[in-house]
C-alpha cells in the first residue's frame, strides 16, 4: 500500500505524495501515526495544510493538484450533485481518497 506523507517542495509549498521516497524512521510504529496516512485528506489535515494542499499521486501520474482541504471530513460529499460546466481544479469525486496498493501490474486505487 502506498501511504500519503509530507514532502518537502520548495516550488509546490504544503504538499502531500503516496512515493515511496520518505525516511525510513517514519515507517516505525512510534512514527507511523505522525508520518504516513491512509488517504491524501489525512495526510493534509494532520499536517496543517489547510485550507489548500497540495497532492502528488505518484500511482496515478505523479502531478501536483491542488485540493481545497475543510478542517472536517464530511461524507455528505462524496458525489457532485449534478455535473459540472467546466472542469474542475479540485476533484469532484473522492476517489483519491482510496488506499491505492499494487495489484501485480501496477498502482490501483480499485476496491
């Protein structure tokens, strides 16, 4: 599975990625709750970077989206009400907030 942790990018500011490139030390059971999440969402909100963070999904194409993050999860929200006009920069879905894991061919956040 790939966990979400803070990265330091000096051009991108407050971002979160699921890469695998992270301190080994973080990956110890005093450190793992402070470090990797299971989600981009938590990843931010437990890192302060609210109200905007940035995502970087190395499983999907490795760009940096921005997301708008609330200080509260909220399920109610999980679908648009209806479709957008436009595209969106913020994702309208919360796919993203799948456990991404290797299926044997690659990185998929299919449940």
């Amino acid at each position: 599975v790939a966990l979400w942790h803070p990265i330091d990018d000096q051009l991108s500011g407050a971002t979160c990625s699921n890469s695998y490139s992270y301190p080994a030390m973080w990956n110890t059971p005093d450190n793992r709750p402070r470090y990797l999440f299971e989600d981009a969402l938590d990843c931010c909100r437990h890192n302060g970077f609210v109200p905007k963070c940035n995502v970087q999904d190395k499983c999907f194409d490795g760009e940096v989206t921005t997301l708008t993050v609330s200080g509260v999860a909220s399920d109610g929200d999980a679908q648009p009400k209806s479709p957008t006009s436009r595209p969106t920069s913020t994702p309208t879905n919360k796919c993203y907030l799948r456990k991404w894991h290797y299926n044997g061919v690659g990185c998929t956040n299919d449940e």
